[in-house]
C-alpha cells in the first residue's frame, strides 16, 4: 500500500535528520528524482516539515533577539512556500499517474487532494516522534511521561486512519470511483503584485 512507503520513507527521514539534529544541515535526499520519483518528492516534503517544526520551536525562545526572530521568521515563510510547491508536484506526480483513468458517471470528488493528505501524514509522523520523545524522557515527571503516553496513542490511532484513508481515495480514484481535481494554493502574501505592502515597495 502507498501509505506503507510514505510512512517508512518520513520515518527514515526523521531519523536521519535527529542523526545531527541541526536546521542547518546539508540536506542530502537518496532518491534520485529522475529513477524515484514519487520517494524523492516523499523524502524531500518531509524532510522540509521536518526543519520547519525545529525552525518552530527556536523562534519561540523567549530570550530570541528581535534580528534572529526576523531572520527565522523569513526562513519559515520559505519554507512554507516550498512545503506547498512540494505538496503540488506530488499532485502533478497523481494527476499523471491516472491520467488514462475514465471517471465513472457517478464519480465523486474528495475534500482534499492525496498530496494534502500526504502532507498531514508527514507532519503525523513528526508528531509521533516527538511525543514518544516527550513520553520518554527521563528528567521529565512521571504525570508528564503518561500524559504523552496517552497522547501518544492517539496519534498512532489517528496514523492508522489517515493512511487507511489515503490508500482509500488512491485506490477510488484508480478506480474511476472518485475524480482528482487539484486547486493551486494561489497565496497572495509572497506575491509582489497583490501584497500591497511589498507592492508599496517597488
């Protein structure tokens, strides 16, 4: 099933990302795009989900100088923008992929693309590393610890149901069951035409 390799390839990811644990680190994706397609796009989405949810976590530091927050804060906006052109080159790759596939009559659209659910997956993924970290960290007290436990769980729960839930819509639209109908996500803020503040600028 897809969600196994998505699921296998975050995990691989997250892990060689913690190996130095750094935001600024080469990053290097063993997938070749021309040979690997659909794992290259996989390992690199996550890989940006991955800096962002540490880029994240050091903007909050409350001791953060105004300069680094500015910094930091345009190296989230980047890397936004390059989670959602990431998110529709995997559509692209699905829109190509069931080109030759005749909706049924009856064929219904879905909430949301496979790409944009891959995209909750990845962060999934994230969030279960991170909370079986918190479950386990020994300094911390034990009310915590169970509290993640708990949480925890559930997120392994929610794994289950969102890749259940993405083979599902792959396989309908394989089908001619559903239909793929992807929206550009058109942001207007990094546009220096319709931001009215940069456009200001020019």
């Amino acid at each position: 099933m897809f969600s196994e390799k998505a699921n296998r390839i975050f995990q691989n990811v997250i892990e060689a990302y913690h190996i130095k644990d750094d935001v600024a680190q080469e990053f290097e994706n063993p997938f070749h795009k021309e040979k690997a397609l659909i794992d290259h796009l996989l390992y690199r989405k996550c890989w940006i989900d991955t800096v962002q949810w540490h880029y994240e976590d050091l903007i909050r530091d409350p001791d953060i100088s105004a300069e680094d927050a500015l910094v930091l804060k345009r190296k989230i906006d980047a890397s936004n923008q390059d989670r959602t052109d990431t998110v529709e080159y995997i559509d692209s790759y699905f829109l190509d992929l069931f080109d030759d596939v005749e909706p049924k009559a009856d064929a219904r659209i879905n909430t949301e693309s496979p790409a944009w659910g891959i995209d909750r997956l990845s962060i999934l993924a994230l969030k279960i590393y991170h909370m079986n970290e918190e479950a386990n960290r020994k300094e911390a007290s034990e009310k915590h610890q169970m509290e993640c436990k708990a949480k925890l769980q559930v997120l392994l729960e929610q794994q289950v149901d969102l890749s259940l839930a993405i083979d599902q819509l792959l396989e309908d639209i394989k089908v001619g069951d559903k239909y793929m109908k992807v929206y550009k996500q058109m942001k207007m803020y990094n546009d220096d035409e319709m931001n009215p503040v940069l456009r200001s600028r020019r």
